[in-house]
C-alpha cells in the first residue's frame, strides 16, 4: 500500500489537494491498480507472439497533411492568460 507520504506527492505533482476522505479512497484504488500491475508483469508470456508484432498497422495510419493556418490574435483570445503576444502557463518545475 502507498504510504501518506508518496500520496501528498503525487498530489503535488498533480497539482490537486485532496480531502482525507478523497485521499484515503484514491490512496486505496491507486494500490490496488499497482498491485495489479504487479500481478500482470508475473505472468508467464513465455511462447506468445505480441500482437502489435503480428499485425501491421500502416493501414491504420493516416498520411500527414498540413492544414489551414490560425490566426493569432483569435487563438489568443481564446486563451486564459496571454503576455506580449505568447500563451501565458504557470511554471511547471519548482525551482528548489
């Protein structure tokens, strides 16, 4: 099981505050999606081909095409926060 600690820092990373009712519900389901995790990478796959190998998927795949151009200014209006003519984030690494 994750412990409280590993928790908050993926709430962090995440960039959610979760309540100790939310945090205890997800703390469970996330170990449990881990341990399943864990439970699939122990099966024997030994004498099984991969699918992806079997199969060619080129047919799937569409020919790349360049589209029309955006305008600037109106995709810029649709953005939350904009500075000198750029999109505006907030930063994404801490800097400590």
């Amino acid at each position: 099981m994750l412990s409280d600690d590993e928790i908050k820092h993926i709430e962090k990373l995440a960039r959610i505050r979760l309540d100790n009712d939310a945090r205890e519900k997800f703390k469970g389901q996330l170990s449990d999606i881990i341990e399943f995790v864990r439970t699939l990478q122990k099966v024997d796959t030994t004498g099984f081909e991969s699918e992806a190998r079997k199969r060619s998927f080129k047919p799937f795949l569409r020919e790349g095409r360049a589209g029309g151009e955006l305008e600037r200014d109106k995709v810029l209006e649709q953005a939350p926060d904009t500075k000198n003519g750029f999109f505006k984030v907030p930063p994404v690494i801490d800097k400590d």
